[in-house]
C-alpha cells in the first residue's frame, strides 16, 4: 500500500499507542513520531478482588454465578477510548489521511468510539500488533498491505 506524505499513521495495541506522521513520500515511507502513551496495567488480583456476585432464581433453589469481570479486558477499552478521541482529535485539527494499525480487537474497540471526522479520514486499518516493532517494520507492513484484502 502506498501512503501520501503527511498521512498520520497511529499504532495501538491494549496498553501503548504510537502516532506517526509519514515524512516520506509514497514510494518511501519514513514514520516520524509525534506522540506516544502508554499504560501499565496491574495483575489482575490488584485491579479487582471481588469474587462474582450470586443470583438466585426466582423459582426455586437454584443459584448461578455472575460472570467475572475481565479487567484487563476493561483496562483496554478504557485506553482504546482515549486513543480514538486522540485521533479524534487529530482528524478535526487538519486534513490528513490516516492509517491505524492494532490488533484485531483492540479495532473493535476503536471502531466503536471513533468520531465522524475519524472514519472519513481513515484510509486503511490494519489488524496487525505492530507496536512494540520498529518504526521501519511499521513501514513495511503499511507497504506490504494490500487494501483489496480487507
């Protein structure tokens, strides 16, 4: 996939987020970075103790359990949310296309927080885990992506 020069290319997985501005041009792709965040998320024993509530029917004595809270999985969420009002953010102030990359879940989350401004721009998403790579490997992905695919 060739991406034009100033195309913002944004990296996320569940805990860091990378944001990219392409200095190249489309046969080249040079990510510079313009912003990163990341979070620690605790073990699941220091972010929530509590064992799963109980429910009793209302015929009966029968009784089941409340499914446990995935706090990881919540932690997440919580850091895809403030992702996509970053890029959010980035869309309204200019006119730039953007490229997301993330693994396949952490979209999920994206897609259902991102702004209008944000799915008009997005030119590709691509359900790879790429952050923790290199910024040329980034590079490569983007490049190596074939958008019919999708």
């Amino acid at each position: 996939m060739k991406i034009a020069h100033g195309t913002l290319v944004m990296a996320v997985d569940g805990s860091k987020m990378l944001l990219f501005r392409n200095e190249g041009d489309e046969r080249f792709i040079i990510l510079d970075t313009l912003s990163h965040d990341r979070i620690d998320h605790p073990s699941t024993h220091e972010m929530g103790s509590d064992a799963p509530g109980r429910v009793f029917s209302s015929g009966g004595q029968r009784r089941s359990a409340y499914e446990e809270t995935d706090w990881h999985e919540r932690a997440e969420e919580g850091f895809a949310i403030k992702a996509a009002d970053r890029l959010e953010r980035v869309a309204t102030s200019g006119k730039a296309d953007i490229v997301v990359l993330a693994p396949p879940r952490m979209l999920g989350y994206l897609r259902r927080h991102w702004g209008r401004n944000t799915r008009d721009a997005i030119v590709a998403e691509i359900g790879k885990d790429v952050v923790r790579r290199e910024w040329d490997d980034i590079a490569c992905t983007i490049a190596d992506h074939d958008p019919a695919v999708d």
